[in-house]
C-alpha cells in the first residue's frame, strides 16, 4: 500500500512536473516579499549555493559515476580567486567570477587527467587529497593568501551600479540567477550527446569503449565541469560572508556537498534542491544538535541507503518511459 501510495505521488509530480517547477519558482521570488530578517535571508542564500555545489558535483558523480570527496577545493579556489581580484586588482564583479570560473576549471582538468586509470575508492582517496593539498597550499602561500589569517573586507558584488546586499536583496536574487543558469546548464548537458555518454561511463566504462565513447575524454570534461560550476559557486560565497580562511573550506564542506546530492538523489537534478533545503536548513532547525550534526548526517546517510538508496526525488527510473508523440503516431501508423 505505501509502495502504490509513493508510486501515484511520483507519477503525479512526473506528469505535471511543469506546474510544479512554475509553483516553486513563484515562491521563490516571492521570498523577499514575507520581510524575513537577514538572518534568513542569509540561509536562503547559503542553501541557493549548495544546490548549486551539488548541481557541478552531481555532475560528476550522479550522472558520471566519478566520486569525488575533494569538492571543497573547488569551491576555495573560486572564493579565494574572487577575493584576491577584488581586493588587489579592483576587478569587476563578473571578470573576477569568470576568471574564478577558469582557474577551477583549469585546476578539474588537472585533477582529471591522473585519475584516468582510477576509479572506486581509489579515485575517492586521490580527490580528498587533492581537497587536502588546496588547504595546505592556502595556510601555507601566506605572500599571496595571507595563510592562516584568512582574507577579509572582501568588496561586495557590484552590478549596473547596484551593490548587492542582503537588506536591498541584491545577493538573493542574483542566487537565484546563477541557480536558474547552473540548473538550465546542467539540463542541457544532461540531455545532449555528452550526457548520454556520462550515463554510458557510469553504468559500464567497457560497455561506453565498445561503443565508440572516448571515456577518458567525458572523465575529465565531467571532472572540468563540475569544478567550474564549483568555481562560480565560491566566487559569489566569498563576498556574502566577507571573511575566508583555511577553516572555511575543510573536508566537512566535501562530505556536506556529497551528502546533499545522495539525499536529494543521485542521478536527478530536482534532488539537488531538496537536499540542499534540507540538509542546510537542518543545523538552523535543530541547534540543540549542533554538535552531533555530522553524526545525524551519518545515520542519515544509512538510513537513506537502507531505505531509500535512489533518494528523496531519485524516482525517475521506476516509471514508466514516456514515448514520445511523434513516436508513438509512427507506431499507430504501422500498425
């Protein structure tokens, strides 16, 4: 009975998905419009750049199969490739976020490129060292990074002469831009050619060789991608906060992205928003577990393992396929 209950939910929201989306997208425009204090305002935001994190790493690892634990590299070189722009070079808000956006990228594509002939745990250990070697690098390069000091009085964002803050809600709504752009980006990867050949590699690499896929070329363009969205993602985190450091950008910043994308769904880019809603929103909700929240994290994980392994929104496979229109009048027509 509560299987046939999910499965109507599921083919319900799958059928009339477009309203859905026009339902959640009103609401979120209308946010500002409620008066919530900065302090939520400012978690919005934070869970607008998560989903956003875990739209690049579902990328890789959802739709690739390419797990990767060293997530919050990316994400430091964006913030810290934004930062050291505005404050030495006083560089426009969108040039210092697109070269943030290129370093990354470049930074993925070296990543990628060893890791070619790994993959497994093995791939998983090389890119939590690589999140490890970012941090080190950033304690210890105290010339151009300033170490353990951090940087701080980073210069808000500017655009066609309007400072974004939380109170005229400029950051609010230039998140949601960059979430409609990194969500309609990673759509149209999905469904063209390159996304075929991501899900190919990620349910048979040999199977994807046989049939023609360069495999070692879609690895490190999932690997650059996701790092460039990463990039984009950091370089509008560091301006909100105002203040970077090492701390900031640790290995419980990878394991948050990762779980993100499994709670939400592996594979499927609406389960990016969810999970960013719930597992951002969770430490705000239930401070009195503060200290035990990587610990509600793990039993999180298991029990989402145990029970619900595709995710809260991983559902899409256990429909039934949707035969195209055109399709399915060729098949009347034959018949």
């Amino acid at each position: 009975m509560r299987k046939d209950f999910i499965y109507i939910v599921e083919n319900f929201l799958s059928r009339y998905k477009l309203i859905a989306w026009a339902v959640v997208c009103a609401g979120m425009l209308a946010v500002p419009l409620f008066g919530f204090s900065p302090f939520i305002m400012r978690m919005f935001i934070m869970i607008g750049i998560f989903a956003i994190l875990a739209l690049g790493l579902n990328l890789l690892t959802g739709y690739c199969g390419q797990v990767s634990l060293g997530h919050a590299g990316f994400f430091a070189i964006g913030a810290y490739t934004y930062a050291l722009m505005k404050i030495n070079l006083d560089a426009p808000f969108l040039l210092a976020m697109v070269v943030a956006m290129v370093i990354s990228a470049g930074c993925g594509f070296l990543l990628g490129l060893p890791t070619l002939r790994l993959s497994g745990n093995y791939l998983t250990i090389v890119t939590l060292g690589f999140g490890e070697i970012v941090r080190m690098v950033i304690i210890n390069w105290r010339s151009l990074t300033r170490g353990p000091l951090g940087i701080g009085g980073i210069p808000a964002p500017e655009l066609f002469g309007t400072t974004f803050t939380l109170t005229n809600h400029g950051f609010y709504y230039a998140m949601l831009v960059m979430l409609a752009l990194t969500g309609l980006t990673c759509y149209a990867i999905v469904n063209s050619r390159t996304g075929r050949a991501f899900k190919a590699i990620k349910q048979d690499p040999i199977a994807a060789t046989m049939m023609g896929i360069r495999t070692t070329r879609f690895k490190v363009l999932a690997f650059v991608l996701s790092a460039l969205i990463a990039g984009a993602a950091g370089a509008f985190y560091a301006p909100i906060i105002g203040f970077i450091d090492h701390n900031t950008f640790n290995f419980d910043i990878s394991v948050l992205i990762l779980t993100i994308v499994i709670v939400g769904g592996m594979g499927t880019m609406r389960g990016m928003f969810l999970g960013a809603i719930i597992i951002i929103a969770f430490p705000e909700v239930a401070r009195f577990l503060m200290t035990y929240r990587f610990v509600v994290y793990g039993l999180l994980l298991i029990v989402m393992m145990r029970f619900r392994p595709q995710g809260l929104l991983g559902w899409k496979s256990r429909l039934p396929y949707n035969i195209p229109k055109a399709a399915k009048k060729q098949l009347e027509a034959g018949a």
